[in-house]
C-alpha cells in the first residue's frame, strides 16, 4: 500500500503472491510466484489452492466487440499492451489465431496478433499493423 502511493511500480518477486488462472483449478487463483523468467517477469506460479506447478499466465481480458473504425486511436495503445505469448506459428488462413498468438507471414515476416474480430485479426508486424483473414 505504501509503496503504490509512492508511485512506485510492483515488481514480481520469487515468494510473492500473484492471482493467475490455474489449469487444474480451471477458476483464477492466489498463486505463489515459483520462478521469473531472464526479464524478471513471471515464469512460473505454483497454486495455493492445489499445489499445481504451471507456467504463468497473465489473464486475459475478454474481447472486445467495439468495432475497429471506432476504435482506431485507441489500437496503438492496446497494441504496446499485448505480450506475445502464444506459440509461433505459420500464418494461414486457415488457422485460427488468438490475441497474443505470434505468427510468421510469407511476407510480412513475424507479427503478434493483437486483435481478433469474428474472421480478422489485427497483426502487428515491427510498427506497422496489418488486418489479416482467419479462420475465427
Ligand atoms: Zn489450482
């Protein structure tokens, strides 16, 4: 409480408590952080309530359904939010893609999904974002 007061920005620690959907639980959980990763990010939770050992997840907010045009000045805000965490993955049309998920395109090269509508996602490759078709 002090410290947030005092502007100064939590960091993870090892022992520390986070709250982390837990696999087996299948519900967000209190989590005890178990190990970080080389950023000092949260590599690995353990679960107060069964135990379980896992990889952190950070949790997802739901998708949005505002529609793009409208949203437009917000999506470069949102994009710098977006960690990739997904596994990297070929781009296809065929393949279903979730935000955060990163992909390699034929011509794009590597991009994070930092959006998904309905059969679109948005993908941010470097600085530029390019608007590409899944299979939703
Ligand atoms: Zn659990």
């Amino acid at each position: 409480m002090l410290n947030q007061s005092l502007g100064i920005v939590k960091r993870p620690q090892l022992g520390g408590d986070v709250e982390a959907r837990c696999g087996k639980c299948k519900e967000v959980r209190e989590h005890v952080i178990a190990a970080l990763d080389d950023k000092g990010g949260i590599a690995r939770v353990e679960c107060r309530t069964c135990g379980s050992n896992h990889i952190y997840r950070e949790r997802k907010t739901a998708t949005k359904t505002t529609s793009t045009r409208t949203v437009r000045g917000t999506r470069k805000d949102s994009a710098s939010m977006v960690e990739a965490v997904g596994p990297l993955r070929a781009y296809s049309m065929q393949a279903r893609f979730a935000v955060g998920d990163r992909l390699e395109h034929q011509k794009f090269g590597l991009g994070i999904v930092i959006e998904v509508r309905a059969s679109k996602i948005d993908v941010k490759f470097g600085k530029e974002l390019k608007t590409l078709i899944h299979a939703g």
